[in-house]
C-alpha cells in the first residue's frame, strides 16, 4: 500500500519524537510490504520563523494532498519565547485551531491507559489503581467555545471580554455518532458528559445524545455533569469506557485522564473527520524546557502512529505490531525519564525509538 503522510515536526521536542515515529513506520513498511512518501510542513513557531503566520495556505493545502497527518507538538515557553509576544491569532497554538478546523477534524480521540508495567507511576492510590483502568476520550474539536464569536471591548473604562458557546444539533449527532461507533470496538459504554443543569448547549447535547443511542440498543448510555466526571476521574475511572463530550470540557478532562495515567509521555490521540483522513499527534506538549536533550520520550508518537495506521490506513496488523512493540520493549525494562523507575533501564529518545524500530520484524 502506499501511504501519503504529512509530517508536522512542530517546536521543542517535536523534530526528535517525529523522528524516531518515521523511524519505526519505516521499518514496518519494510518488514510488511508498503510505500511511505513523506512531505514536511510547517506549522506553529516554526512555520512563525520561516513565514511569519503559525499556518500558510500552501501548509493546509500540503496537509490536504496528504493521506494523513503526522504531528509532533507545537508551541514554546509562553513567558519567554518571543512567539507570545504576537497577537493572539499569529501565536503558535492559532495554527493548530486553523489546522483542526480546515480539515474539519472534530472527532479528537484520546486514550488514556494504565500500563501495568508503569502502574507504580500512577498518582492514585493502590486499592483504585489496581483495578485498571483503559477509558476513550471523544473531544469534540471544531466547535464551542474554541470557535464561538468573541471579542474584548471597553465602555465606559470597564473591560469586557466575550466567548460563545454555540452547537447545532448537526455538530453534536457527528461527534455523537463516531462515539458510539468506537464503543461499538471497545466495552459498549457511552458516558456522555455535558453541563445540563445550567448550559442550554448541554442540554440540546443530551437531547441528541439520547436520539443517537435509540440506534445503538447495545451500548449502555449515561450522563455525567463535567464537575462530577472530574471527581469521578480520581475516586474510580475504572468506571469508564468512552467519555463524549464538548470542546472545551474534553480539553480539561482529557488532561486530567492523561495525569492520571502518571504517563503522559506515553498518550497518543487522532484528530479526525468524516473520511479516513486524520492527524496523529502525542497528548502531550512540545516541552522546551528539555528540547534538544535527546531525553524526550517518543512512545507517545509512536502510539500515535499506530493510531494513524489503524484508522486512516486499516492496517492493524501493522498497528497491532507497533502496540506489541511497546509493551515488549517497557516489559525488558527500558524506560525514558519521564517514566523511570528503580531496577529499569534509563534510555534516551533515540535509543527508545531503535529498540522499537528492532521489535518490529
Ligand atoms: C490540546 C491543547 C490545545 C487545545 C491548545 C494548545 C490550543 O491544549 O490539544 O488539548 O486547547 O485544544
Ligand atoms: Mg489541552
């Protein structure tokens, strides 16, 4: 098969996780018969540097030309880096919304898994941990109050700012029907999350929610207020199947999922829409404090790779391969800094990513 990926290498650490992703995709081309035609774009600080705006037209349209999209991170040191010194709209992060809605990206995936070789990392206690926990975060991403009308305006001298938080019913059914869809694969567990005791958005959200799942009679639906999905997060996620939810409360959740994990530096996600076209990038940011060090953990990207092969290319054996070289590599006890543990290996991105890279054969 021939697979047509963009690459995003981004700022910080996103050239060296990109790599060592391009590395392992390689050499599962080479053991399972594929073509792998590469094409770099620029985007965030990077895309600053060279052009002066975080996303150019040509990028979108390279982005489009392409199968799928591969992305390390993006962004630098908000107090430092002269990239937050430019209006908002022309700061690294605004490339990632353009990108997102451009290709109409609104199904954002996140797994968040406890890995039992690194359940001694997760913040919880014991007696919750022990139990597991492998849940699905379905963010939607192009709506709400991420693309709602806003502006900052001053009367009288008093300051005021305004978001909106707008959804149509069209919106929430798409999102809503990948939902169920992925938990039709997973524990057929639905838990929709929204803020329905004040939010009119939340309710028209549970309304279409509710219609959706008269189609799928084998998933199991339940509501959650955000504010108790957030508690529920710590006290029992084992609870959790797939979490459906809005933008902005996805952002949130999802980084509480990932923190709860204790290894952030191991969760992928997928960004996708309508077709198999997606973007595949790790939950986690671009980190510039330890850019360039060649300690950065890749797994992230890797995962996110396999996420791409699976969804945008139907490959999972291929993907299966690379989720199996994951596990074979942490069980032989080698780990990055970001998941060191005593008794382990400590190894560096590079030499992560060759130990991967073997695995597959
Ligand atoms: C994420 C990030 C982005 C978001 C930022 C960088 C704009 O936090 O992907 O979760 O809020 O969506
Ligand atoms: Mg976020």
């Amino acid at each position: 098969m021939r697979l047509n990926i963009a690459c995003i290498e981004g700022d910080g650490i996103g050239p060296e996780i990109v790599t060592e992703a391009k590395k392992i995709l390689d050499k599962v081309a080479s053991v399972y018969g594929h073509e792998i035609t590469y094409t770099n774009i620029l985007m965030g600080g990077a895309s600053i540097d060279v052009h002066g705006v975080p996303l150019t037209e040509d990028a979108v349209a390279a982005a489009k030309a392409a199968d799928a999209v591969l992305m390390g991170s993006i962004g630098g040191d908000t107090t430092t880096s002269p990239w937050y010194k430019l209006p908002p709209n022309l700061r690294p992060e605004a490339g990632l919304l353009a990108i997102r809605k451009a290709l109409n990206l609104f199904a954002n995936l996140r797994p968040a898994v406890l890995y039992d070789e690194l359940a001694d990392a997760c913040p919880l206690k014991k007696e919750i941990s022990s139990a597991g926990f492998d849940m699905m975060i379905m963010r939607e991403l192009t709506g709400g109050l991420y693309f709602g009308e806003r502006h900052t305006t001053e009367e009288n001298g008093v300051r005021k700012a305004v978001d909106t938080l707008t959804y149509d019913e069209n919106e929430i059914r798409r999102i809503t029907i990948k939902g169920f869809e992925i938990a039709m694969k997973r524990k057929k567990k639905v838990t929709s999350v929204d803020k329905a005791n004040v939010l009119d958005s939340s309710r028209l959200w549970r309304k279409v929610v509710e219609e959706v799942a008269a189609d799928y009679p084998e998933v199991t639906l339940e509501h959650m207020l955000v504010d108790n999905c957030a508690m529920q997060l710590v006290k029992n996620p084992g609870q959790f199947d797939v979490i459906l939810t809005e933008n902005m409360f996805g952002d949130i959740l999802s980084d509480e999922a990932s923190m709860v994990t204790g290894s952030i530096g191991m969760l992928a996600s997928a960004s996708l829409n309508d077709t198999k076209f997606g973007l595949y990038e790790p939950s986690h940011g671009s980190a510039p404090d330890i850019a360039g060090k060649g300690i950065a953990n890749p797994i992230a990207t890797i995962l996110s790779a396999a996420m791409m092969l699976r969804f945008s290319f139907d490959l999972d054996r291929e993907a299966d391969a690379v989720e199996r070289a994951v596990k074979n590599v942490l069980k032989k006890g080698y780990r990055t800094i970001d998941i060191m543990s005593e008794g382990c290996t400590q190894v560096g991105c590079k030499e992560m990513g060759d130990l991967l890279t073997d695995e597959i054969n």
